[in-house]
C-alpha cells in the first residue's frame, strides 16, 4: 500500500484534472489549464506536455514554466535528448541534474536551461506512445517514488483523453489522433487491391472514465471482475480434450490469473485514483512495453498472456470489445495483430482485404486470403493500434502497402489505378475460352491451385484448364478435430463433380514446417521446413495417410483421378506411397467399390535430391509437378518464411534457371509430363521464361490466369529462348532485365 499523504495527493489531483477537462474550451486551453495544474499540484516550476507530431517527431504542444513562444515551435526526433529518450524507451527519466545526463539536449528557445531536476514520464495507451509528460525544477532534486508514480497516473489519464480526442481544436493544431492519414509500409501477402472500410478483428476496449471517485467502489470491480476472470480461466482448464503441452500453457495462464501481485498492483492504482478500467490499462501498458524490449521469446509469450488476460479483464469490466453487436461496416477490410486460417474463413467472402501486423507469406492465414482472392498486406506495424472500426482504408496488396483515412488526393490516385486494373481484368476475362497460344504455335496449359470448396467457382470464372494442385490440408486445417473419412470424401466428390471432367490433381496432405495441425501433437523440432513433414510423416505414420487416399477413391467412385505425394526427395519414398495407394486401390476394389481405371500418380518436385533421381523414378511417375516455393528455399537456402531473406535470391538467377533446365530435360527424355505449380507461375516474367523453357502445365492463383494468358499469347517462346541463350551466353547471372526488357517491347494489346 502506498502511503496515505500521496494517495490522497494523487487521487486530489486526478479529481482536480477530470473538473478542468470538463469545463468546455479550445484544446489547447484545455491543456494549458492541464500543465499549469500539475505543476501547482505538484509544485514543480515546470509541466510540459509533448504530443507526437507524426511517428518519429515529438511536439511541445502546452507548458507551464517554459517560454510560451517555444510551443508547438519546438521539436525533437524520437530518440533525441531526455524527452526523446522518454518516448523511444517508454520508461521514466528521473535526475536531479538533467544537464550531466548522457544524451541530454538543450533547447535553447524553451529558456529551460535554469531547471535543473527532470522527470519525464511516457503519455502512452497500452503500448501505443502518445507522448510525454515532464516537470521540470530549479532545484538539484531527484524525485521521489510517489511523484514518478503519480505522474505516472496522471499520464495514464492524460493518454485516455488523448484518445478520446479531448485535445482536438478547431483547427486541429495538435496531434490529431486517429484522425490523421497515415502510410503503412508493409510486406506483400498476396496481390490485389481494394477500398474498403476497417474492421477490427480485436477491436479495443474504450474507457471513458479513467478517473474514479470512490475507490471502494472501484476495488469491489475490479475484484468480482478479476474473480469472474478466474472461474473462466479455470474452466478452460477443465475443458475435455487438453493435451500435456496444452495444459502446461493454460497452466502459466492460469498461474498469472492467480497472481496476487498483479491484482495488489491494480488495487495500488485505483487508491490513487484511477477507476477499475484505467488500473487494467496501466498494467497492460506497462507490460506491452516491457514486452517490446524482451528479446527472450519464452518470457514475451508469458507477457503476452498477461497482455490477453488484461483485453479479457477489460471486456469483463466494460461489456466492450468482441461480440458488441456493432455491425461490420459496408466493404469490411479486416485488420488485425494476427490471424488464423479458420478464423480468416469464418469471415469469408465479406471481407474485401485484410492487413495484419504479423503474418507471412507462407503463413496459413496468406494461404487462406489467396484462395478468397483478396488482397493482404503482412507486417503493417501497429496498424491495429492505429485503426478505428468504419476507418477509410485503401489496401495495395501489389506493393504490400496499406492507407489508412488516405487525403483526397491519395484516395482519387489509387482509385484510378483500381479502375484501370477493372479494365483488364474485363480484357482478360474475354480472353476466358481462348487457349494460351503464343506467337510461335506453342500453346501453355494454364491451370489453378486450389483447396478450399470456396475456390471452386474460379474453377469456370477464370478459365483455368483444371486444378494442377489441391492443397488439401487447408480441409484439414480449419477444423478443429480430425476429419472423418465421410466427410473428406464427400468433399472431394464436390471438388471432382465441380471440376466438370477437368483434370485435378489431388495433392496428399503436406502438414508440418509451418502448417500444423490444432489437434496434432506439435512436433519440437529447431528447423521444421526441414524436418518431419508431408510425405515424411505420411510414411512413418500412414494412417492417416491411408483414409484419406481411401476417401479420394471413394468420391472418384471409378472416375479419373489424379494424385500427387507431397515432398518427395528420393525415389524409395515415392515407391512407397505409390505402394500404400495401389493397397488401397486393391482393398477398395475388394470391399466391392468401384475403382478408377484412369489413376495417375504423381510427386512434388520441391528438393534438389529429386531432380538427381534415377531415369526409373522419371519412368514410373506418370506426371511431375515442381514446387517452386520450396524448391527454391532449398535450391538457394533462403527460408520462404523469412522475410530477411525470402527475397535475396531470384528466381530468374541463371543458376536455379540451368537447374530447372535439367529438370525439363530429364522428364524430356522419358516423356513424363511436367508442370509447376508454385507462386511463381503466377508472376508474368517468371511465368513466361517457365514456358519458354519448356514447362507446358503452369498452375497458379485464379486470378493470375488473365493476366499470364493476355502475356502468353503476345509473347513468342522462341524469341525468348533466344534471349535466354543470350545472357547465358553473356555470362549474365539473372535473365529478369532482359525478360522485363522484352516484355515492354511487346505490343499492348
Ligand atoms: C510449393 O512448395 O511450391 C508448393 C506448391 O507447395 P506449398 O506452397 O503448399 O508448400
Ligand atoms: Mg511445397
């Protein structure tokens, strides 16, 4: 407990601030009174209060003490001299003799070189800086724990009024919060673009009462709420189906739930003055701050469970957040930390666009947008914090960028650009019957990845020549408990009669590496990608493998049918696999089912090993498909999912391309068909040196088919041998400038 004289101290002047921000006036008047406040009440010479201008740039918006003429004059980066510091770290400065600090910097228009003890407190909102907070005095003083504490709170405050825009003048001359443009420079997670308006997939907890009257009252809050928190945590515990590792987890959770100190801290803070919600919020934020500086991953997970417990607590008190009934807005672009697959689904077709904090290219979530065809940008830093519901929102997920309340001039840009992407899109769908012919006769079989029934109607929109690859994990994925062979072969007699007698290549289950499955023991293993995964586990664990080949024979009922085996490094395994399906075949035919008689089997070229295979490997598969994003994160050593080094290496480098050349060759000489169905064939200038090498199947996203059709058929694969031949012969180390080169020079039209 803190000592009674500050408590009261604190609480008189949290009081005294609520009454001054609510009489009525200009923003800036409301913080002048602000400044001159604390510093009376704190009897300090100086109270300055320094809002953040735009992410990098802080501004003295009001102070007590300093020149009057210095406001919104003077400026310092994030980082630079005390306040600076204060804001980059999100921790106090306190000194008695703020000149001998490192990094000290004086502003010498501020007149404040005669304060010599400097408290400076981070102005932020569970983790999101707002600015800072300082008093300033002549004398020598450190201040004492209760002052850095009661700035603190007062802080605190100050960021809820913040938010709540109380500081907003007429003319908007501070920092406008959430009102304001702002540019989120992300990653792209997949192409497209969309207008739109944000919904929030977490939306945040708005406290409107930040100071409290009657403490009592407030501790008798927090602690039925804290007291409702916990049942519910320990029901999760009990709840049936929890494995070990699962348990251990709940278990740290529940632990922090538990935690006297946690709930004593929240209880310290509303003695201060702070209602029930501000006290969560003051814990939360000062955990998310702790949690952007913790490098250890084992500790960040645990704060972060603090972190979730405090948005629980906070529901709990204000009724808020999730599930409030708020409609989604027209248009909705989901914005969020993060995503999974089956919560992504759920929303489904409504959403235009998503943009995520976290997130990665081959992540579950980017796999899921792919195949709703909308647009995703990864790696928004802080948007979520950013973003209010119903904001304006324009998402390119060419360049993984996103705007947020885009100016006029930005919107009308990008939306001329929407525009002209309508129109060939219009070009393209009239090319939808037409076969990808080029110039010189060779025609490309353009097919589509496929995996969700929600793909399905792309299958006839976009004018693909069948399915080259059915990733059908992604059915696996977004269930939480392990399908029943029924069911999976009911699905995919869907796939089959929705494929119009189109060929679909049915790829066996690729779990491990980054998808793994929610009711599977996850496998801790230091480099997954690499380790128990696709065919390996199919193998080792066959029965899995097994229903599901039982259920693809099941729903071709005797019709074509085509399959490939995932990950494939040497020819033992696909022996094996090819064996375990003619088992099933022969089990099927025995137990009186119809069996096909056009069965194909095929395997996934995603290792180097595999293209050094011997000629009878070449012979017995009857189709090769090569899975350019593994393969390439294994040909250069470049981790798909690492954006440091995802884009480090081309795929038009001549290194990976005379590998590639191999590979056509081999399958040549035996006549074994070949097609490639990563996310390269669905990028033109990697698609059109794919033909031209000789690949004839390309499979892709639907919505590249258009614009690699429009190409192809401008194009003339001789020509582009030729080019090929040329840097080769150059010594040239990547054909992509000359490619884009003739790409340029090929008529539009
Ligand atoms: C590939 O690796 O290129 C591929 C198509 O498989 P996935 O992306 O599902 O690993
Ligand atoms: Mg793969």
């Amino acid at each position: 407990m803190m000592p009674e004289r500050s408590e009261s101290d604190s609480r008189k002047l949290l009081r005294r601030l609520r009454d001054s921000l609510a009489v009525s006036g200009e923003g800036q008047d409301r913080l002048d009174r602000i400044t001159h406040l604390i510093a009376d009440s704190m009897g300090t010479e100086v109270c300055s209060i320094y809002l953040f201008r735009d992410r990098e740039t802080l501004e003295l918006c009001s102070t007590h003490g300093l020149n009057k003429e210095s406001v919104h004059q003077t400026r310092m980066r994030l980082g630079e001299g005390l306040v600076g510091r204060v804001a980059r770290t999100a921790r106090a400065v306190n000194t008695g003799n703020a000149p001998a600090e490192k990094g000290f910097r004086f502003m010498p228009e501020t007149g404040e070189e005669i304060y010599s003890s400097f408290l400076g407190v981070p102005i932020q909102r569970v983790g999101e800086r707002l600015g800072v907070l300082v008093v300033q005095s002549k004398s020598t003083r450190q201040y004492s724990e209760d002052e850095v504490y009661a700035l603190e709170v007062v802080a605190m405050v100050l960021a809820e009024m913040t938010e709540l825009g109380v500081f907003l003048g007429e003319g908007d001359a501070l920092s406008a919060l959430h009102k304001q443009p702002i540019l989120f420079r992300g990653a792209i997670g997949q192409e497209g673009s969309c207008e739109g308006n944000v919904w929030l997939h977490e939306p945040r907890v708005v406290v409107t009462n930040p100071v409290a009257d009657d403490p009592l009252t407030e501790i008798d809050r927090i602690r039925a709420a804290v007291g409702e928190l916990r049942v519910s945590v320990d029901d999760l515990l009990t709840s049936e189906g929890l494995d070990k590792e699962q348990k251990q987890v709940l278990e740290a959770y529940r632990m922090f739930a538990h935690s006297r100190g946690w709930l004593k801290r929240m209880e310290e803070d509303i003695q201060r003055g702070l209602s029930a919600e501000a006290a969560v919020e003051k814990e939360q934020s000062t955990a998310r701050a702790r949690m952007q500086q913790v490098p250890d991953a084992y500790l960040r997970e645990r704060l972060n469970d603090l972190d979730d417990l405090s948005n629980r607590l906070l529901r709990i008190l204000t009724g808020q957040g999730r599930d409030t009934g708020a409609d989604m807005p027209e248009n909705p672009v989901l914005v969020a930390r993060n995503i999974g697959p089956g919560e992504l689904l759920e929303y489904g077709r409504k959403l235009r666009g998503v943009v995520l904090e976290e997130g990665s290219v081959g992540s579950h979530a980017a796999i899921v947008a792919r195949a709703l065809a909308i647009p995703l940008v990864i790696h928004a830093h802080s948007i979520s914090s950013e973003a209010l519901n119903g904001d304006h929102i324009l998402v390119d997920g060419d360049q993984g960028i996103a705007h947020l309340r885009p100016d006029e001039a930005v919107a009308s840009a990008f939306l001329d650009k929407m525009a002209m992407a309508a129109q060939a899109q219009e070009r393209y769908h009239s090319l939808r019957g037409l076969p990808a012919q080029s110039q010189c006769g060779a025609t490309t079989r353009l097919m589509m990845n496929a995996g969700l029934m929600a793909d399905l109607p792309s299958l006839e929109g976009s004018g693909a020549e069948g399915v080259g690859l059915f990733r059908t994990e992604l059915q696996f994925l977004v269930r939480n408990h392990m399908p029943k062979r029924s069911e999976l072969a009911k699905l995919y007699a869907r796939v089959i009669d929705a494929s119009n007698d189109l060929p679909v290549a049915f790829r066996t289950l690729d779990i491990g590496s980054d998808k793994v499955l929610p009711y599977m023991k996850p496998q801790d293993e230091p480099n997954p990608a690499m380790g128990w995964r696709a065919i390996r586990v199919g193998l080792d664990k066959p029965g899995v493998l097994r229903m599901q080949l039982q259920a693809l024979l099941r729903a071709a009922n005797g019709r074509p049918l085509n399959i490939m085996f995932p990950f494939i490094s040497e020819f033992r395994e696909f022996q094996m696999a090819r064996s375990y399906l003619l088992r099933e075949v022969h089990r099927e035919a025995s137990l009186g089912h119809k069996v096909s008689t056009d069965l194909k089997v095929g395997a996934m070229l995603e290792t180097p090993s595999l293209a050094y295979a011997p000629d009878a490997f070449f012979e017995l598969a009857d189709f090769i498909s090569i899975g350019g994003n593994d393969l390439k994160q294994f040909f250069f050593a470049a981790d798909r999912e690492n954006e440091l080094v995802r884009k480090r290496y081309d795929t038009l480098d001549l290194s990976f391309i005379r590998f590639l050349k191999n590979i056509v060759a081999r399958c040549a000489k035996i006549n074994t068909p070949l097609s490639f169905c990563g996310e390269d064939a669905g990028r033109p200038t990697e698609a059109l040196c794919l033909a031209a090498l000789g690949i004839n199947t390309l499979s892709m996203r639907p919505a590249s088919i258009g614009p690699i059709k429009h190409l192809l058929r401008r194009a003339n694969l001789e020509d582009v041998r030729d080019i090929i031949a040329s840097v080769e012969a150059s010594q040239g180390d990547t054909l992509r400038p000359a490619l884009n080169d003739y790409i340029a020079s090929l008529p539009k039209v």
